[in-house]
C-alpha cells in the first residue's frame, strides 16, 4: 500500500503539471500562433517543465543516505570509527561546564555540561549528563551518529535528516537535499513563468468566451497558491544552507541532546557561507560521511560577536 501511495502522488503531481501547463495552451488560440511565430519561446518554456520533473523524479529516487549503508561500507566502517572518537564516551562521568555568551540585549550566558576527555560536545544540556546519552537507535539497533534520526516512513536512520517529504515518498537527508533544493528553484521559477503567460493570455484584447477566461483565472488563482508555497520553503531551505541547518534541527532544536543549551543565534555545525554552499553543493568530501560534533572552542568562537577584523579576515565566510 506505501508503494502504491507514493506512485499515485507523483502520479497526481505530474497530472497537476499537465492540468496547470496543458490547460494555458488549450485555452489561449493565441499562444498557438505565437508559438509558430517564435518557437524557440515556447521550447524554453517546454525544456524547463520537462527539467523540473526530471529534477522531480531524480531527487524522489536518490537514496538520502542511511546510516545502515554507511555502517556496511568499509570506508563507512572508517568514518564511524573516527566519529565515534569525537563523541562522549558513554562510561565518562565527568563533566565540564562552559559559558557561551549569547548576542542581544539582554547578554545572557548559557552554560553546559561537557564531558572531560571528549572531543565534540554532544549534550549541552547540564540536566542531563552527556554519561547517560544512548547513541543508539531504538528501532533500528544500530549506532545512531549525530545530526542523524529514524525515520517512521522510511523505516531507516537517515544521515543529516532534514524532513520526510510526503510529495517526493522519501526522506530528504545528505545525499539528496542539493537535489531537492534544485527541485524547489526550477519548479519556483516555472511556476513564476506560468503565472505571467496566463495573466497575459486573460488581459490580451481578444474576443474569447465566459468559460474560457473563467477557467484561466481558476487555474491562475490555483498557480499563485502554489507558488506563494513554493517560494517559501525555497526561501527557507536557502537559509537552512547558509547556516548549514535542517530543517528537524531547526524545529526540534530544544529537544535535540546536543543542540540543547546552546544560544539560537549561533550554529554549530556552519563552516561560513560560503563554504556551506561548496560543500552543500560541490563538495563530494562529505557525501555519506559522519559529521562530528563541534568542539568546545569553536562554539565559543561561534558565539562572539563579530568585529571589524572578523570582517576583514572573511571569519562569516
């Protein structure tokens, strides 16, 4: 039944591709003249429909990574060795407990509990010591490294979970998030191209029936609608980017063990803006690798405020 579900929704959505894009060339004579005029327009405008399903399709069949995958891999067999390295050791009782001062008026400080002898800083949250962390899954029973979360639908751990994406059937994680950001830019901008050639075609001086302008204003209110959606969340994965984020660590930030104390400004895991655009999308270094947690002196760095030298020194990128 899940399988079936998940083809019947690309189903639907390519059907809404055909109803949006097919319904302007049946209803718009026009366009059809104008199209023999100047083909190459309207070939553009096919080859960018065509591209975003396309994108579609590939994003929806790219693996999100799975921490199972990276565990039966013997340079994944590395990586985890070398991530376990940097995370608390569960039989260390001790604790450190640092200050961040956090930006704002209010210059508030956060303070949180570090185990003694450990690398990363996996719980910042004194209330509950970093000893009494399990770093294993539950449901999958297998090591569980950071910034990585099972998944219901999915039935997997996924590496860098960003979200489970009903419309795509899969998880949006490490290996396909570059991908599905591309999905929302191409789809955003043929959407943005539709909605200009139907208010085109309803304000074009021509004679044309009741139906016919009543059915195009339809379907232009159903476009803008699904623009306005559209336009947000690629407004709002681009954030995640810049700050290297996801979108599960932004919402649940205070009930993740190791995000747990630290202040909203700061980010734990960003290398700079422009290093988390190379290697959210040019990079190979990272794909289906464990990320380790960051060490006590970059939160600390993180946290200050920037100064003019800061600025000079390229600290932000």
């Amino acid at each position: 039944m899940p399988e079936k579900s998940t083809w019947g929704t690309k189903a639907g959505l390519v059907g809404i591709h055909l109803l949006l894009v097919g319904g302007l060339f049946l209803l718009d004579s026009d366009l059809i003249h104008y199209t023999i005029i100047h083909p190459w327009y309207t070939a553009l405008y096919v080859l960018l429909c065509a591209l975003s399903l396309f994108q579609y399709f590939l994003t929806s069949l790219t693996p999100p990574g799975y921490v199972v995958d990276v565990l039966n891999s013997q340079s994944g067999e590395a990586n985890m060795k070398g991530a376990r390295d940097s995370i608390p050791c569960p039989a260390s009782g001790r604790e450190t407990h640092v200050t961040i001062h956090a930006e704002g008026p209010s210059h508030a400080t956060t303070s949180y509990a570090v185990p003694s002898g450990s690398r990363a800083k996996a719980d910042v949250n004194p209330s509950i010591p970093s000893a009494n962390r399990n770093w294993s899954c539950a449901y999958c029973h297998v090591w569980q490294p950071p910034r990585s979360k099972h998944c219901h639908d999915c039935e997997k751990c996924v590496l860098r979970f960003d979200h489970h994406c009903v419309w795509l059937g899969t998880c949006i994680g490490q290996g396909n998030h570059c991908r599905f950001w591309w999905y929302l830019f191409e789809e955003t901008i043929l959407c943005v191209w539709t909605a200009v050639m139907y208010i085109v075609s309803i304000n074009r001086e021509i004679s044309k029936t009741w139906w016919r302008g009543g059915l195009e204003i339809i379907l232009l209110i159903a476009l803008l609608f699904c623009l306005i959606i559209l336009l947000m969340l690629l407004i709002f994965h681009s954030y995640l980017v810049l700050t290297n984020q996801t979108t599960y660590e932004l919402i649940r930030r205070r009930r993740i063990h190791y995000l747990r104390g630290i202040p909203n400004n700061v980010h734990p895991f960003s290398k700079g803006l422009l290093r988390n655009i190379y290697f959210f999308c040019w990079s190979r270094d990272d794909f289906y690798t464990i990320e380790s947690l960051p060490t006590r002196e970059e939160l600390e760095a993180k946290a200050r405020p920037y100064t003019f030298q800061d600025v000079l020194t390229c600290r932000c990128c």
